[in-house]
C-alpha cells in the first residue's frame, strides 16, 4: 500500500464542466442512489437512479484528475493522467481517515478483497483510490434473476473465501450484503469485497458485539432478539447465508413492506427452499440459516462443504441453458441499506 503525503497536494480546478452525456457507459454499475425506500423486494421495474448534478469541475491531484462525484462530496470517479486508467476515489478528513481505514492496515492481502492503490495525504483531506469496479453482486443477480449453481457456487465460494480471511484475522464485517461484493473486471470471473470500513476490529478471541446496525434484509435473529452482545462472526455468517439464497432462488428468504413484520419473520427464521435446488444447495443453505447461532457454520467449515466440490467441477466442465423459470419475487431495486438502529426500542 503505497502511502505519500504531499505537501500542499496540487489541487488545481479545470475551468471548464463535463456533462453526464460525457460520462463512461457502464458508470451507473458503481454506485446508484435509489429514491424508494423499502424493505421487500419490488415487484415492478427498475427504479431510475437520480439524476446527479448536470455539471462538475475537473480536479488534478497529484497524478490523478478527480472526476464527477459518485456518492456526496466523499467518492469520485478518477482516473490516472497519463494513462487514463479509471479509479475510485475516496475522500476522508485527515484526521480520521487513519480510524475508517484500520481493517486494511491489519488485514494481509487477499485475492477476494478490494485493495487500496494509493493514499495521497493533503493538509486537510486523504485521498484513498481504488481500482474501478465492473457492477455489484446485487446488480447481477437482479439482471439475471438467480443464477446456475455452477454460477453461484463459483462466485459465492469467493465470497466466503474473502470472509473466512477477515475472521481468521480478527475482523467481523457487520454489515454483509450483497452490493457489497464487486466485478473487478467485465469477465464477472472475479469477485471482491469492495470496501473493509464497516469491519470491526476484535481483540483478542472474543468476537462478542453489542452495536446494531446493518440492512433489515440481511440481519440475524439473536441481534433483534438479544439485548445485550452477540457473536459478530456467527452474524456474518447468516448475512452469508442470506445472500447464499438469494442469489440462487432470486428472492430473499425473509421479505415484508413493513419492517416490524420483516424482523418477526427473521425472528422465528422459518422460510422456505424450492425443490428446484440441488440436495446439496439446500443443504448448505440450511446450514448456514440456523436461528441457533452456535448451530450454523463457521465462514470456514462453509468453503469445506460438498456442495462446491461437485458444483464448481461442473462449471469446468460448461455452463448450462438459463434457468428460464421466474420466481415471485426478485431481487430489489431498492435501498436496502438504511440503519437499523431507528428500529430498535
């Protein structure tokens, strides 16, 4: 991690604006901000992302020109100068960036996670750049329903990949989900974690938590049932198991417009697997969703499991037709990432 302070940093503005028409096509895959707010998938079309500021200065830092904003005023797209290499951009205060980025610091590489390129520190602001991205899971799965087993099992071993490697060294991610998790490049063969800021350093073996926040879609049952610590691995290993199910059924496993209807249904963790799934699909699925906590697997007693050695083979051997079957319900359109703490009495 290539890490220069410059002081000043050459901050200097274009004098002149580019228009979204100007942008690059599959811009829209990085970062979209829905206007719904809901807590069930949606039923109907896409929901259009909004439609950001029409005009923006161009700024040069460093050897990186920062583009139009992707998320506020804190992610941008970027690019390198000479090469034209496209880049994210995220800004922190000074003063914090140190604390937002700690889980990169203590973390060893790991093929499934996202890593930063360079940090670049002003007087009053760090510059953190990121490879540029080539969609989301959520995006994905949404396009394409729900996927093949082949697919998936070759995807979500990544993902558990990636977050067996932040367990084993002491990191709880705490808020898991699909959005997370991105193509570093067109061919979808890669998958990532895309950011470690959420993460939660522990000390020590104890992985006891009392903070609640994260997606309603995707929390475990003992955070809404406990009112004091609970294990943050086991809870990510539920989001897992969420995230295991939607991608191959198309829908997630507990779904409801009204949030305290949602959180009774994940409280008695009753749902339902289609016979369309392999034994051993389901099987994995209900080994992860246990309500029981102690019950579930760990991140990596699941990269152990049958389900991938004969899933991944078959990918080798050829991917099959499309599933054409369409389900009930699909994978949102929607933002799913409110915090939960307003839900909590």
């Amino acid at each position: 991690m290539n890490i220069r302070r410059s002081n000043p940093i050459n901050i200097t503005r274009y004098g002149r604006t580019r228009h979204k028409s100007h942008d690059f096509d599959d811009l829209s895959s990085l970062r979209t901000t829905e206007s719904v707010q809901s807590f069930s998938p949606n039923l109907g079309s896409p929901t259009p992302p909004e439609t950001p500021s029409t005009s923006y200065c161009i700024s040069s830092i460093g050897k990186y020109l920062l583009l139009e904003p992707l998320e506020g005023d804190h992610i941008f797209r970027a690019a390198y100068i000479h090469s034209g290499e496209e880049l994210i951009c995220k800004v922190f205060d000074i003063t914090r960036y140190q604390e937002s980025l700690a889980a990169y610091f203590c973390l060893s590489a790991h093929e499934n996670i996202n890593q930063i390129v360079e940090i670049l520190l002003g007087d009053s602001r760090a510059y953190v750049f990121f490879r540029k991205s080539h969609g989301d899971m959520h995006s994905f799965v949404r396009t394409c329903r729900r996927l093949q087993e082949a697919e998936a099992s070759r995807l979500f071993y990544q993902i558990a990949s990636a977050v067996a490697h932040c367990h084993d060294n002491g990191l709880v991610l705490r808020d898991l989900k699909l959005r997370k998790f991105i193509f570093p490049s067109e061919d979808r063969s890669l998958i990532k974690l895309e950011s470690l800021e959420d993460a939660y350093i522990l000390q020590g073996e104890d992985d006891s938590l009392s903070d609640k926040h994260g997606c309603p879609a995707y929390v475990s049952p003992e955070i809404l049932n406990t009112t004091g610590s609970y294990s943050g691995k086991a809870a990510d290993v539920w989001s897992l198991g969420v995230m295991l199910y939607t991608i191959l059924v198309g829908r997630y496993p507990f779904h409801d417009v009204e949030p305290s209807s949602l959180f009774s249904k994940i409280r008695r963790g009753q749902f339902s697997i289609p016979e369309s799934l392999t034994p051993k699909a389901r099987c994995l699925i209900r080994s992860i969703l246990r309500r029981e906590p102690a019950e579930r697997l760990t991140s990596r007693e699941i990269l152990d499991h049958p389900w991938f050695s004969s899933s991944i083979r078959s990918t080798v051997l050829g991917q099959g037709k499309q599933d054409k079957e369409t389900s009930d319900q699909v994978v949102p359109d929607v933002n799913m990432e409110e915090d939960l703490d307003k839900f909590f009495i």
